[in-house]
C-alpha cells in the first residue's frame, strides 16, 4: 500500500494549523495539503477561547506600544524581532478574519470594535462577543472548506514523526475509527497541537490538550523551549476549571476578596483588574495565604464581580458568561458573584522554532501553542494568543509552502520499514501488552497533581526537587500500564495512553527547565529566587531530549529597542 | 458533601468487531460531589472501573460539540448534564439517535460533515474583497441578522432530535441548513444565489414538517426550525413574486 | 427509527397531533361541500344536518380546529420577518397581529353567516 | 491516489457536493407555498365556520344562513360567496394533501415521499379544487341581487 503523500502536512486542526493550510492553499494553489487532526477541527481547543484576539487597529495605537506591551509582559524573554514582525502582521489577519466572515463585535458605526484587556495600554483586543475562539474556528474552519486542495484526516491520531537524513518526511498515524496505523508521508509538516493543560489537574484547557504535538518534535530530537514558562490564568471557575475570560474585568469587572475589597491596588495599583495574568495569579495566591480568600467546597476563591455593569451589556459584551455561570455554577452573573480561583491556562514555551515557524529540523514547521516562536517570552499578554496563531499559522504556511517547491518527495521504503517498527511499537507496547497492573487514569491523575503542586504559581527547588522525582516513578509506572481495551475501533484507552507518554515527557521538560531557571521572571515565580536577575537568565531554556532526561541549554534573548527595565504596573 | 452516594449509569456498549448489536451495561459509580455532571460519570468509568468504554469529549464547558449524547432518551451535552437533576434514579446513556454507531457511544457524523460543505459555509463574493481596503462595515442590528445561527457548535443533537433526518437520511437536516442562513443573512455575503440549489433541493428545506424538536434540544439557543423555514418562505417568494431577487 | 417514536416524547406526540388535524378538518369540509350540493335539492328537499351525532362530530373537529390554528398561526408568527427602520419587529407581536387577524376573520364571518339568516 | 486506504471519513476533492446534482425543486417550491395559503386560510378561518354551521347552528342557538333553503340559496348566488367558498374549500385541501403525505412518511411509510404518492395526494387537492368549482357553478345560478 503506497502512503498517503502531500506536499505540506497539517497536524493539528486549530486556529492555527486550519490558517497554515489556508495559506498553503493561498500560496501555491497546486499544493497538495494534508491535515491531520485526532478530533474534528472544530471540537479543536481554539474553540473555548474567549475574550479576544489583539491587533493594532485604532489611529491612536501604535505598532510600539503593542510592541513594548508584549515585551513588558513577556518581562523581555519575548524575541524582539518577532514582536515586531507580529505586531505589523496582526491587524491585517483580524481583517482577513472579519472577511471570511467572523461576526466580530461593532462599534455603533458599523466598525470593528474593541476592548481592554490585561497588560495593554490601550484597546486593542478586537472580539465576537466572549466567544472570539469559538467564532474564529468556525470561520476558518468553514472557509477552508472551499479549497478542494485541503485533504482532511479527521480523528487520526499522530504516534511519531518521521525522520530521514534529519528531515522530517511525514508522521504515523493511528486512524482511531479503524484502528490502522498509517504513514503519512509530507515534503514539509507543520505542527499546529496546540497546548498541554492537561499535564496539570487544574486547567482550562480542555481534554485533548496533552502537547502531543511539543513531545513528538522532542522525541524526534527537535528541543523545547522556555518551558518552565506556564501561564496561570486569574479566573477560573473552582472544582472545573472553566475559564471566565479576562474580557470581564476588560468591560469592568471588579476582582474582590473576602473583604469586599479590591485587593490588587495591593499589587498592580495601576492597572487594578487590567494587570497582566502572571502578576494578578500570585496576587491572589498571596491573598489566599494570608486568609483573604473565600472558603468553598472546592478550595479558596475571590469574587470576580460584574453586578455593575448591568444586564444589557453583560448580555451583548459577555453572554457566554452569563451561559456558562447558568449552567455549570448555578448563579446569574447580573445578580451574583462568580467564584474564580488561578488555573492553569497556557504554555508559553514549546516547539523551538523561529519567526516563520522553522525548526531546527529541515521540513518540520511548528505554529500556536504547541511552537514558542519567541513571542511570549515569560508572560504572554491576554488576546495574544489567538493573534499569535493567526500570524504565526499563516507564516508557517508560506514558509512551507515556499520551501517545498524545491524539495523532491521522500522515498517510500524506509517509510515502509518505519511504519512497521512503529506499528510494533504501539501495537506491542500498548494494544497487545500482557501483564500490566497500573491504570493509565491513576499515573495520569497522580502527575496532574504533582503538577500543581510543583509546578504552579510560585515554585521552589525542594518542591520542583520533588517533582522530578515523582515524574521519574511515573515514567517508571508508565511501563507498567494496563490497558482494558483491545479492540481496534475507536480505541480511546489507546490514545490516552500514548497521550499520557507526550504529557509525561512535557511534564519532565518543564519541571527541569523550571528547576534550572533560578530567578523569578514572568509566570516564573521562585520564592528562592524572588528576583530577576538578567545577567545570567535574559536567556531562552532550551531543552534537548536524551533518555537520561532533558539536557538544558540557553540561548541568548534576541533584544531590540526596548531595554530591560524592572516591570511595574 | 455525601461521599457515599452512588448512581447507576447504563451506557451503551457496541464493538462492531465483537458484538452483533448494542446493549446496555451497568455501572455503578460513586457520585462524590453535586457538581458532577453525566460526563464525569463516564470518565469515573473510564479511569477507573472499565477503560474500555469508549465516548468523545474535550473542552467540558459546552463549547466544542463534541460530547453528545442520548440522557435518558434526550439529547444533550453530557459535560452539563447534572447527575443530581437524575439521582437516585439510574441513567441510560445511549449513542445519538439517527447516526450510525462507530463503537460504544461514539456515532460516525462525517454525513454532517459533507453537507456543511455542501452548503458553501463561507463568505462568498462576486468580487474579490482586497485586504487593504480594511473590514467591512457592518453594523450590530446587520449582525443581528444571522448572530444566532453563527453560535452552533455542530453538536448534532438537533440531528439527533430531527425524526425527519431519523427517517430520511438525505435530509440536508437542521445545522446545516441554520449555518447556510447564517452566510445567506450575513450582509458581507453574496452567495445565496449559488447555495440555493441545494437548500431548495428536493432534500432540502422542503422535506422539514416543522417538528421544531431542534430547536428544542440546541444547547446553544440557535433556531434551525425557524431557519428552515424562513428559507422556504424567502425562496418561495424569490419565485412567486415578479420582481423577486434572482441573483 | 421505530415505528412507535412519536410516542417517546410528548413533544413528537403532539406534532403528530398536530399534523392529524387535517384529517377531521378535511372530513368536515367535504360535509361542507355537500351542504352546499344539497342547496339544489330545492325548498322542499333542503335539509340541512342537524343530528346531535352531527353536532357531537363538529365539536370533535373544532377542538382539532382550534389546535390547528393556535400551532399554525404562532408557528408562522414565530418565522416571518419584518425589519422597521433597521430592527426587526419582535416576533411576539407578529404573533400577536396574526391571533388578531384571526379574531377579526371570525367576527365578519360570523356576522355575515347570522345577518343575512334573518 | 489513495483510494484503498481505510479513511472513509477524509473530506477533499470533490467529496463535498453530495450524491447528486443540486437544483432548486420547483414543484416542492410550489406545493409548499400552497401549502403555507391552505394552512392560514384553514387557521383564520374553519374555527369559526365550525363553531356556528356546525353547531351552532344545528343546536338552534342563533340563526345561520344554511338552516333555509331561501337564505342559504341567496348568499350561495352571490358571486363573491362563490369565490369566498373557493377559497375556503379549495385552498385548505393543498394543506391537508402535504400534511397527510408527511404523516404517512412519519408514520413509517416512504412511499409517501415518492412520485406516485405526490400524485395521489397533490392530484387530490385538485379534484376537490375542480370538484367544489363544479359544485359552486352548478348549485345555485349566479345571481346579481
């Protein structure tokens, strides 16, 4: 059977990876593009984003301030060079977006409109409602519907990449609907995964984010960077995670303690509820210490309060929330306080990768959260993100697009020869395994709250220490995994045990890069190393994988016009 | 909190490879905490009692359509779908009616997935639109238009709920033909002309009787009865009236 | 799908109500029609229907009658769409003028089939 | 290319548009909207004539023009009586000819759907239709006063 074979190879059906194909598509009409995606593109995590997507639009914005607003939060880890490019890019993809149709919130004239959010000067996060993920999927998704050229793999789930002469030719795949394993064989693989929320118990992040995508270019010797790089979000809802989008506090919000009190004049005077994620998440941790939190069934939470704001513009700015306190809180948000506590929410390291999304790997792109092309730095502000996918996804796709023109397509007998050994590998390791005793749900669980408990809003060397340790007993454990279910169809135990290995090497890569990185920086904070310290950390953690565990290096931040200043708000 | 509760959940088993047809197994969980919903449920099954029980979910707020399924004979959302609305009686969790099992409680929707390309999902335009003339104008009430049939998140319980689609399969069936009016509505569009042909085919809107069931079940407050049948109105007029729109 | 589906949930039990009401309101008009035929049997000849097993019929019909119209008019009310300087009329009151329309159909009827009686 | 691979879900080329041609269906076009006028004209207008001909009127509680051959043969002359009784008879059988296909199809019968069924039930609605103008005609004279 001759494999699958395309020019450039999508994995991964997300804002970004959907735009990457789109601009395959728009580059070179002839291309022949696959993406593959374990879900349906439009169940893709992109889809619970929330409060918006920044872009400078307004004529008093300016690319600089947006600039300077990215590097500040990123607390200059971010690549200057590539905030720049961002910058200039972004407003031309949230119009490219309001083209294919995204139904983008107005202003009274008929323009588009936007909001406040945490860490930017001025308003620039343009948004559908407190559902922008949502639309924004949906529109690309649709749109990419009309190019016949997208060849689409729904529910396919990628095992490995393949690697010939240090070029990355395609992956294997497991279609879960049959069980067969494939090989997908591409000139050019952009990897679009997304995050890896669920390498923590505590997450927004929904259940496919596992960092499949940053632990397959890991494995295939492709480092990671920044890892130690989480972004706690201030407002989640306990017990499930939910996020209620900072977009609340942009229309006005009030965050308040037991007290009634708002108690970030504390901590970010300034800019109140409009600070950035990272400082507003250990602000809360600290009020929690000292007593000022509320006590609930499912730990200490603050009032994230909108009573103010009254029912119509709760009703146009934030009707999701209103849905989402309804239905899964039980309380209406125009007469009660939401229960919000930090969860984690975002990886701001990943997949090392440049400005057009380039791997150290020849033919292997990586866009979106699953790639750190140097934009977040150590924070990453608000509404970046979605932005970041945009610009990002599409840069991949040209640059692969560009790329694969003058690359001749991978021969198929050692990919024949690699699909057999990796076919022996998930069927032998997994599927066919005897005498297992450990189940995949309780490693899992287990390093989820060693996650939380290591690796959260403030760190230390005893507790990441520790973490190490335990992450080495549940590789260990993951040895010994069981699994139930033998079929072929739909083998969904199957694919959370691969998942649950991408987690765990992630989940290794961050707690060494974090135990490494002795300073406070971003969403970085050591209460052994309260301060930042640029001489000897203004630097990228760059993770190589070995069997032994991950080899760190550092890479020198790229800096431009904004010199490093302390970051006070 | 009562740690000692516990529900009964029947789900659905069904391995094409191993069984002739589905059938109903018993579990019994623990039901620890008031917040839990039917697919906590389902993932307490998972992780700790039977792996092998198969089903989609992902994002667990409501949002990315993916964990559907029949509760006690209706469609909805399990992510909230609240055991306490059930306990202490046991719940049945079946398949989607009208779509064909793939395994368990997972149903095969690629038919879905090739109507919604059927029906152009995109802004079409006679001309293109160059980027550097910036975004369209468009205002809130425009927006208002099409706002409610832009928030499906192509759950298929409206499928699921639609005896028309349950007893005709061709039915083009009510998402799709709700986001079909969401392009046909939204004022940056010009496409109606060329998404009319199959809306008004003879498996089109025409085969919908207005059971209305869909807009019951939307979890998402869409109106797909109301859009199938503002479709028929407005093609009926386009070709009853004399100077009706044919573009 | 079973056969018996619509009668799993009352909502599919009272659409296919719904539907069945065209039934006894055609038997009703085919009575009309005849009513009306009969008119050439002539003075002598006319005798219009009066048996209560007649009236019992026409009350049965006019329940399926009343059903039909009450469905039928707030369904369509709920469909038609009328924008007024830029914002759509609120499709409760679109109902509302369809129960009127309805109201106002009933009285001149009414009025011409007693008034020209005397 | 790669047609024997087991991906029977993968959307691409050509795979969108369905299994056949799609053309708006003028005669569903037409047989709905006649539908649409028959169900109105049923709603507004059957309660009442239900209410004081069928009941009413046998029960002797108010007078009502068909009780008397007199009364009900000079409304029955009217020309725009005729027209009205059209309207009324003829207009609701397009109604209840599509709702009662559709029942049947919802009741477990898809020859309902078919052409033959269309027919039957459509070429209904058109005999009452021929039926009730034959019947107006030739019942009672037009008559002008």
């Amino acid at each position: 059977m001759d494999p699958t074979s395309y020019d450039v190879l999508i994995i991964g059906g997300g804002l970004a990876g959907i735009r990457a194909a789109i601009a395959v598509a728009e580059t070179n009409p002839r291309l022949k593009i696959g993406m593959v995606s374990k879900v349906y593109p439009m169940r893709s995590h992109t889809v619970s984003a929330e409060g918006g997507a920044a872009a400078v639009l307004s004529k008093d914005d300016s690319y600089d301030t947006h600039a300077f607003d990215t590097i500040k939060g990123s607390d200059y880890l971010a690549d200057q060079d590539v905030v720049e490019a961002f910058v200039r890019e972004a407003p031309l993809e949230v119009v490219q977006m309001e083209h294919w149709g995204c139904p983008w919130s107005r202003n009274a004239d008929g323009t588009v409109a936007v909001r406040p959010f945490g860490g930017m000067t001025t308003w620039r996060t343009v948004f559908a409602a407190d559902k922008s993920g949502f639309h924004m999927l949906h529109t690309v998704f649709q749109t990419s519907l009309k190019y016949d050229q997208i060849h689409r793999h729904d529910e396919a789930f990628v095992t490995k990449l393949l690697v010939e002469n240090s070029r990355c030719v395609g992956v294997t795949a497991i279609d879960v609907r049959s069980g067969q394993m494939y090989a997908i064989t591409a000139k050019a693989t952009i990897l679009a995964t997304g995050g890896l929320g669920r390498i923590y118990a505590f997450t927004t992040n929904g259940n496919i984010c596992t960092g499949d995508g940053m632990a397959l270019a890991y494995r295939a010797g492709v480092p990671l960077k920044d890892m130690e790089m989480v972004q706690f979000h201030p407002t989640g809802l306990p017990f499930t995670g939910i996020l209620i989008t900072e977009a609340v506090r942009g229309e006005g919000g009030y965050l308040l303690n037991n007290q009634g009190e708002r108690f970030l004049k504390r901590y970010v005077p300034n800019k109140m509820e409009l600070g950035p994620r990272d400082i507003i998440s250990r602000a809360m941790t600290t009020e929690f210490e000292e007593g000022r939190g509320f006590e609930g069934p499912h730990g200490k939470y603050m009032h994230l309060d909108v009573r103010h704001l009254g029912e119509a513009t709760i009703d146009r700015r934030l009707p999701f929330m209103r849905e989402l306190g309804r239905e899964f809180v039980g309380i209406d948000i125009v007469k009660d306080p939401i229960p919000v506590r930090p969860v984690m929410h975002y990886m701001m390291g990943g997949v090392d990768a440049d400005i057009s999304g380039a791997t150290l790997m020849k033919g292997l792109y990586a866009a979106g959260e699953c790639a750190n092309v140097g934009l977040n730095g150590a924070n990453r502000l608000g509404s970046n993100s979605l932005s970041e996918c945009l610009v990002f996804g599409a840069a991949a796709g040209r640059a692969a697009a560009e790329q694969v023109g003058s690359l001749a397509a991978a021969g198929a007998n050692p990919i024949e020869a690699m699909l057999k050994d990796e076919t022996k590998r998930v069927e032998g390791g997994f599927l066919d395994k005897k005498g297992g005793d450990e189940r995949i749900a309780e490693i899992r669980e287990d390093m989820q709250h060693s996650m939380d408990e290591g690796a959260g809003v403030y760190r230390t060397k005893e507790g990441l220490t520790e973490l190490t340790r335990r992450l080495d007993g549940f590789r260990e454990r993951f040895e010994r995994i069981k699994i139930d279910d033998s079929s072929r169809v739909f083998n969904t135990e199957l694919t959370a045990a691969i998942e649950l290995g991408f987690m765990l090497d992630c989940a290794v890569a961050v707690a060494h890069s974090a135990l490494a990185r002795e300073e406070s920086r971003g969403a970085h904070a050591r209460r052994d190393f309260p301060e930042r310290n640029d001489e000897k950390y203004l630097k990228h953690t760059i993770a190589h994988h070995t069997e032994a565990g991950p080899r760190l290096e550092y890479r020198d931040v790229t800096l431009g016009k904004f010199e490093p200043k302390a970051r006070a708000y | 909190m009562t740690a000692t509760k516990r529900i009964t959940i029947k789900a659905t088993r069904f391995d094409p490879d191993k069984d002739e047809k589905p059938r109903l197994q018993t579990y019994e969980i623990p039901f620890s905490d008031d917040s839990m919903v039917v697919l906590d449920a389902l993932n307490y099954i998972k992780g700790h009692v039977d792996g092998s029980l198969s089903y989609r979910w992902s994002c667990r707020m409501g949002i990315c359509g993916s964990c559907g399924m029949m509760v006690d004979g209706v469609p909805k959302l399990t992510c909230n779908a609240f055991l306490r609305d059930h306990w202490p009686r046991p719940i049945t969790v079946e398949p989607l009616n009208n779509f064909p099992v793939i395994r368990d409680l997972v149903i095969d929707m690629d038919d879905f997935m090739h109507k919604l390309k059927a029906i152009k999902p995109w802004v079409i335009r006679k001309q293109p639109v160059p980027l550097g003339g910036g975004a369209f104008v468009q205002t809130t009430a425009q927006i208002d238009e099409f706002r409610q049939f832009s928030q499906c998140i192509n759950c298929m319980l409206c499928y699921a709920a639609c005896p028309v689609y349950g007893l005709n399969n061709e039915f083009l069936g009510p998402a799709a033909i709700a986001l079909a009016r969401r392009y046909n509505v939204d004022s940056r569009d010009e496409g109606l002309g060329q998404r009319l042909p199959v809306l008004a085919d003879a498996e089109g809107v025409w085969e919908c009787s207005f059971v209305g069931e869909c807009s019951v079940v939307c979890p998402k407050g869409v109106d797909p009865a109301k859009a199938i049948q503002q479709t028929k109105l407005d093609t009926t007029m386009r070709f009853v009236l004399p100077f009706g729109n044919r573009d | 799908m079973p056969r018996g589906w619509w009668t799993r949930r009352s909502n599919y039990f009272w659409y296919i109500v719904r539907e069945f009401t065209s039934l006894p309101l055609a038997l009703w008009l085919l009575w009309f029609l005849l009513e009306i035929r009969r008119a050439q049997d002539g003075p002598s000849g006319y005798h219009p229907h009066s048996s209560l097993g007649f009236v019992i019929f026409s009350v049965i019909v006019l329940l399926f009658a009343l059903y039909h119209s009450v469905t039928f008019l707030s369904l369509a009310g709920a469909i038609l769409h009328f924008n007024v300087a830029d914002r759509p009329i609120p499709s409760q009151l679109i109902v509302l003028s369809q129960f009127a329309a309805w109201a106002a159909a009933s009285v001149v009827v009414g009025f011409v089939l007693i008034y020209f009686a005397r | 290319m790669n047609a024997e691979l087991p991906l029977s879900h993968t959307v691409g080329e050509g795979q969108g548009e369905g299994r056949h041609r799609h053309k708006p269906a003028i005669a569903h076009l037409f047989w709905w909207f006649m539908f649409a006028q028959g169900g109105v004209l049923a709603a507004i207008l059957l309660p009442v004539h239900i209410l004081i001909q069928g009941i009413l009127g046998p029960l002797g509680i108010v007078p009502v023009v068909d009780r008397h051959y007199d009364t009900w043969a000079n409304v029955l002359g009217n020309p725009l009586v005729k027209l009205y009784l059209l309207v009324l008879i003829a207009f609701p059988f397009f109604h209840f000819a599509h709702r009662l296909r559709y029942l049947l199809v919802d009741l477990g019968v898809p020859a309902a759907r078919g052409v033959p069924a269309q027919i039957v039930f459509y070429g209904g609605a058109v005999a009452v239709t021929l039926g009730t103008i034959y019947i107006l005609l030739t019942t009672v004279p037009i008559s002008f006063g």
